[in-house]
C-alpha cells in the first residue's frame, strides 16, 4: 500500500488503488487484517476516500468522468470487502469444523435416560418385602472397626473363623492403638451397633455394601451388597425365623416356593442354617439346570438364632430377649431372578446388560 498522493485523481491513479487494493485483500487471512484494509482504503482518510476529496480541483468535464470512476472503484472495493468477510469466516468454519471433528450439520442426540441400577431395583425390592412385614430399615458404615466386624459377633483375634471372610485392612493408626479399621466384609457388624442403641424389640434390615479380598468369578465380586436382618425381642424362635424367612421366599420368588433349611457355621448364630429355595427353573430332574446345577435347590443366604455372647455383648438380658438375624446377596439373588449368569456384569458399566433392567 503507498501514502495516498497530493496530486489531482486520474483514471489511472484510481485503477491502479482499485488493483493495488484488491491484490492486498485476497492475500489477507483474518477479520482483524481485513478491517485494517478497509480502514486504510475505504475509511475516512483512506487512500480512496482522499482521491474523492480531491475531485473539486479537477475541470468540471473532467470532475464528472474521473468521480464516476473513483464511485465506481469505492462500490468495487467496497463489495469485495463484504465478499472476502464472507470467504474467511466460511473457511474458519471449516478449520474449526474439521480440527474438532464437529459436525453441525448433524441433529443433536436425545439426552440419555437414567434408571435405577439393577441392585438397588432388587435391594429395594428385598426390603420392601420386609417392610411389609414389620421391619425397619437402616444403614450402617461401610469403613468399620475390627470391634463390629469379627469382635462383637463372637469372632476374637486369632479366631479360625476370621479366615471366612478376607478383609481388606486400612491403613490407619488407631490413637488407642487397640482398633483396627477395615472395609466391612458383611453387613452383620450392624447387628451390633443396632442392638447398643436400641432396646428390644427390635426388627430391621440393613442393605449395604461389602468388600473382600478375593478372587473374582462368575458367582464373587470383591465388592457386592448384603442385606442383613434382625429380629430381637421376648420368646422369639426358630419358627419365628423360618416363618418370616418362607414367607419373604414367597413374596420374592413366587407363592408355589419351597424351602430348606441345613445346618450351616457362623460364630454369631446358634443354631446356623443356610437357607435354600426350591429351583424355579426346574423340577430338580437332573436335566441340565444352569440355575440350580441339577440340584433342585438354590442357596440364598445365611441365618440363624443369635449367639447369647453376641447379645450379651450388648448388654442384653439373654434369659429374656432371643432374636434371629439373617443375610443375603442381593445380587446372587438378582441373578436367579433374572437368569444372569455372571455376577460380574453388575459392575462393569456395560449400558447393553444394564439397559435390560
Ligand atoms: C455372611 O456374610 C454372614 N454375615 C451372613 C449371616 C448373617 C449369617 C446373619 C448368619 C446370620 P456369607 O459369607 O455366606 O455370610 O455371605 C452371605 C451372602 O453374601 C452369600 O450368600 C452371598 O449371597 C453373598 N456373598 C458373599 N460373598 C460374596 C462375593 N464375593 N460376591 C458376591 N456375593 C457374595
């Protein structure tokens, strides 16, 4: 670009700006340089602008031709000016298009639909069965003291029965030095911490989540839910346990279930069972049941009379209160329920199993 001259306009003076000004705006790239142009050309002391104050010093005949020309240059300039706009902001479009892989053109997408995970649909479920039944419901910590988990259920330092449940140990320096922190390896350390804050009679169910160390499998997670459940008060017996544990069979699996109760071990229950229902899949007829492996029976969960040191631990009267407590999977539970055949399913976020629920 050069200084605009003092000299009278001519049609060559002018052609040569129009040129000159052209051949500058196709080389510029961006808005900010654009404007720069128009301030230097088009504006009110650009270079075209001068030559059309400079028309009064020309002859009349000569003012009229060299003015329709410099008008005609100005109109030139001035479209250009809009085209070159429109160029560079298409082509910004189109860089930003391409760097961010965004399509714009494309329809937006509908936003996602959340529901209920396929455990809380069947933890709810559990407990509803119970809390039509009378029981409340509670929660309790999932990091826990060494005291709930294993000391107050009648399991001691050293006991063999620790090795039934392989606990994930925190790293933490108790103060006292005497506790040692865990993450809960079952839902039980809640019996309890209920049975210190309450007195009988009590009846509740606790969902919550437990973690172990183990290996997983098609039926182990080394995080998964257990709904715990207590029962405390005067003359409670096994009947008691088995009546409410048939009839929550009932609600959960159907009217026609039959249930089996087996000796089983827990140190805070005395008598401990664990507790089967009749497969629902099958007649039992060894005909190749994936759910109850021929056996006619499915296990869902542990239970018992609670031990008198659990309850004297707590301070209760054992010549007056008894109480049962039981607890369950909620997930090996769903998977009978909805024939899923890998535990493991639950929790590796896959939208195709969990948009099933
Ligand atoms: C217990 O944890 C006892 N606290 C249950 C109990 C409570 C007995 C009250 C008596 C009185 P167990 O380790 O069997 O028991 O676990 C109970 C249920 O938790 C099992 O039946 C199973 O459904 C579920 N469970 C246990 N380990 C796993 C695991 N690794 N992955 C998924 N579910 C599991």
């Amino acid at each position: 670009m050069t200084e605009s001259s003092a000299q009278p306009p001519t049609a060559e003076s002018i052609e040569a700006i129009t040129i000159s000004a052209s051949a500058e705006l196709d080389r510029l790239e961006n808005l900010e340089a654009v404007d720069q142009w128009r301030v230097s050309y088009l504006g009110r002391r650009g270079m075209l602008t001068t030559v059309l104050r400079g028309l009064s010093s020309l002859e009349v005949e000569e003012r009229r031709t060299v003015g329709a020309l410099a008008n005609q240059a100005k109109n030139t300039l001035e479209e250009r000016l809009e085209e070159r706009v429109r160029q560079i902001n298409e082509a910004t479009l189109t860089r930003s298009a391409n760097q961010d892989r965004l399509d714009v053109t494309l329809p937006g997408r509908p936003a996602l639909e959340g529901r209920l995970h396929p455990t809380t649909q069947i933890v709810r479920e559990i407990c509803s069965a119970f809390v039509a039944m009378g029981f409340g419901v509670v929660e309790g910590p999932e990091v826990e003291w060494d005291h709930y988990n294993f000391e107050m259920l009648n399991i001691p330092k050293g006991h063999p029965a620790r090795d039934m449940w392989n606990t994930l140990w925190v790293d933490y320096e108790d103060p006292t030095g005497e506790q040692a922190m865990l993450l809960r390896t079952h839902t039980s350390p809640m019996q309890a911490r209920v049975m210190e804050n309450r007195e009988p009679p009590i009846r509740v169910v606790v969902p919550g989540k437990c973690y172990r160390y183990e290996a997983t499998d098609a039926t182990h997670e080394w995080h998964f839910y257990q709904v715990e459940g207590l029962a405390v008060g005067e003359g409670i017996t096994f009947a008691d346990l088995k009546g409410t544990l048939y009839e929550f069979a009932r609600r959960m699996f159907g009217e026609e279930r039959q249930i089996r109760f087996r000796c089983d071990y827990f140190p805070f229950v005395e008598p401990g069972v664990d507790m089967s229902i009749d497969c629902f899949a099958c007649e039992g007829d060894g005909n190749g049941c994936r759910i109850c492996r021929d056996s006619g029976w499915i296990e869902i969960m542990g239970a018992g009379m609670i031990h008198p040191k659990v309850l004297e631990g707590v301070g209760y009267d054992t010549e007056r209160y008894t109480g049962f407590a039981f607890g369950m999977g909620p997930e090996r539970i769903a998977m009978l329920k909805y024939g899923i055949d890998d535990i493991r399913h639950f929790y590796s976020n896959d939208l195709r199993f969990l948009r099933q629920f």
